[in-house]
C-alpha cells in the first residue's frame, strides 16, 4: 500500500502577480482554496511549502498544515524535497503529490489521477495532459507540449516534452500540466542530478528525469487548468469559483 502525502509549494515573490498566494478569491486567500482542492482529492494529508510566515499563519489559521523552507530553491521540485524531509523525516510517506499553490479551480479527480499514475511501480514520476483544441495553443511556446505512447486509453508513456509544436503530422497535441506525482526515491534522485543539456535549452525540467532515464507517465484530463499568473487570470478564477459556489465566510 502506497504512503501518499501532498505538498503545496507557495512563494510570494511572482513577479507578475507578487504576493498571490494570498490573493482573494471569494473573501479567502487563494492558497486555501487550494488547500481545500487537495483535500477534497482524498488521498493522503495536505501539507503547503512556503517560505514566508504569513502563508504559514494563515494556512494554520484555518485548521491546515505548514512547513516553512528556504527562499532560494531554483524550483518547485527544491522546495518540495525540502518540505518531505521536514513533515516526514523518517521516510514513511513513499510517494509524494506536488500540487501548485496557483490552482484554486483544479479539480480533485485530476489530482487522484495523477496519483494513480503511481500504480506500476516502474514509474518513477507521472503527470496530467489534456488534449490541445485551440489552434493558437499548437504553435504557442508557453504551451508545453507532451509526446509520448499512449499504452492505454489516456495512458501515456512520456516520449518527450517540447515548447514547439510536436509531434509532426495528423493527430492531437498533448497540453502537458504541471501537476506531479513523484515516488520518494525518484525525487531524491532528481533533485541530486545537475540540470541536464535539454532541460536548460527548452526551459522544462521534466527533461532532466527523462535525460536521467527515469519513466514518466501522463494521464489525460478533460481541461487544462487555470493557473493564476497575472491580475486577469485571478478575475477569472473568482469568476469560476463563484459559478461553481466555493465562496466560504
């Protein structure tokens, strides 16, 4: 039986939305919503990675968990092996579900996906993709693209993952999501790896794994979530999460 934990990694230092994780969202900061996503998903304890106290207090305001850890982590991966050492030195917890602190409208059975991804022991890490249907996405760098084979309905074994528009031909485009799901000894493993050729050149660190020959699988969800990145992306997720009824007093 599988020992899941699910951190949330929360900085306030973004540089086009500065202090987001506590931005409003229907009179509570976003980093609770988040919260409540991750432990509407029902998979193990939820715990938020932040490296500023006022995160942390509000998180233990409202009955959650926080563990404090360093301002300086070059990624989200940094932080949350971090986070793991601290919540759990004695390496109880074998798989470890990193949800980003931006996504207060991302649905719970996305996260039990990915999680589900950890069924064969032979992946060391697996993620979500959603199939692309906006001809602008096919072409947009910021959109990150998975190619992989798809071992099953929805299943993917990860090929690849590229800023440009792959793979060539008829067929759809895979919109990757950064939402993961890592076994303990990969991520000890990956964060101990010095950032590889093709993880620098496409700006992805997923790269580095699959450079280090570690398996990643994807499972496919309907939609790509919203991330909250700027002023008009967090007038969007209020305007979602009001439609769904998640305001809270």
């Amino acid at each position: 039986m599988m020992r899941p934990l699910v951190l949330i990694p929360a900085r306030m230092q973004a540089s086009r939305l500065p202090g987001k994780p506590l931005a409003d969202i229907l009179g509570r900061p976003m980093i609770l919503h988040v919260l409540d996503r991750a432990r509407e998903a029902d998979i193990g304890e939820v715990v938020i990675a932040t490296d500023t106290a006022e995160v942390a207090e509000v998180v233990r305001a409202a009955g959650g968990r926080a563990v404090m850890t360093r301002a300086d982590h070059p990624s989200g991966s940094d932080r949350i092996h971090e986070a793991i050492g601290a919540v759990d030195p004695d390496g109880t917890c074998d798989v470890v579900v990193n949800v980003q602190g931006d996504l207060p409208s991302i649905a719970p059975h996305a996260i039990r996906a990915v999680f589900g991804t950890m069924d064969e022991a032979e992946v060391a890490l697996g993620t979500l993709v959603a199939p692309i249907v906006e001809e602008e996405e096919r072409h947009a760098s910021s959109v990150v693209k998975m190619v992989g084979t798809e071992i099953r309905p929805g299943h993917f074994r990860c090929l690849y993952f590229t800023r440009t528009t792959a793979p060539w031909g008829e067929g759809p485009l895979w919109h990757h999501i950064g939402l993961y799901a890592w076994r303990r000894a990969a991520l000890d493993r990956f964060v101990r790896l010095p950032p590889s050729p093709l993880e620098l050149r496409e700006k992805l660190e997923q790269l580095r794994a699959l450079e280090a020959g570690m398996r990643i699988d994807a499972v496919a969800v309907d939609d790509v979530p919203l991330g909250v990145d700027t002023p008009a992306d967090l007038e969007r997720a209020r305007r979602i999460l009001a439609a769904r009824g998640q305001a809270r007093p």
